[in-house]
C-alpha cells in the first residue's frame, strides 16, 4: 500500500473564498457571506475546522465553512492542515452620506 506523509500539506492546493453577494464593496450594516471552497483529495466531511482571519488576525473558528462578516479589511480563510487562502478585500463603504 502507499504510504501518505504527513508534510504533503506544503504541496495541497490553497483554500479560495467565494462572496455572496459577488461584488467586494457594500454598504454599513450588510452581511456578506464567505465559503471556504477547499481542493482536497479527500471527502469535505473529514474537515472538522475552518479558521477564518481577518487582517492576519484570527478572527474566528467554524464548523462549517461558512463566516458571516460586516467589516471592512483583508479576509482569508484556512481549513483544517491546509495552507491559508489567498486574501479577499472587501470594503464596507458609509455611502458618503
């Protein structure tokens, strides 16, 4: 049998936010809802964790791979042993009332 190692998490592809709604710029007060869309090779159900960050901070940790956010900065999202997603900005704007 093959055996797997343990460091194959430098070569997994990284995790990639998708927005809902798709645009990056909102207005105070909206929700946006992000997924963390992960590439592994085995099923999405043996994923317990997804941390999400926000500005490199940790921002929170989730069961599902869905985060609900009002603030404006640079989001990234990491599932369990997988490398950090690339950052997504999003920019919640005062409509210059």
């Amino acid at each position: 049998p093959q055996i797997l190692s343990l460091s194959s998490t430098a070569t997994e592809p990284k995790p990639v936010i998708s927005l809902h709604p798709l645009w990056t710029t909102f207005f105070q007060g909206e929700t946006v809802m992000l997924t963390c869309n992960t590439f592994r090779f085995h099923a999405p159900e043996k994923i317990k964790l997804y941390r999400w960050y926000l500005e490199g901070e940790i921002q929170s940790e989730t069961l599902g791979n869905t985060h609900e956010v009002r603030e404006t900065g640079m989001y990234k999202c990491q599932a369990q042993d997988s490398p950090p997603s690339d950052a997504v900005h999003l920019l919640f704007s005062s409509g210059g009332k």
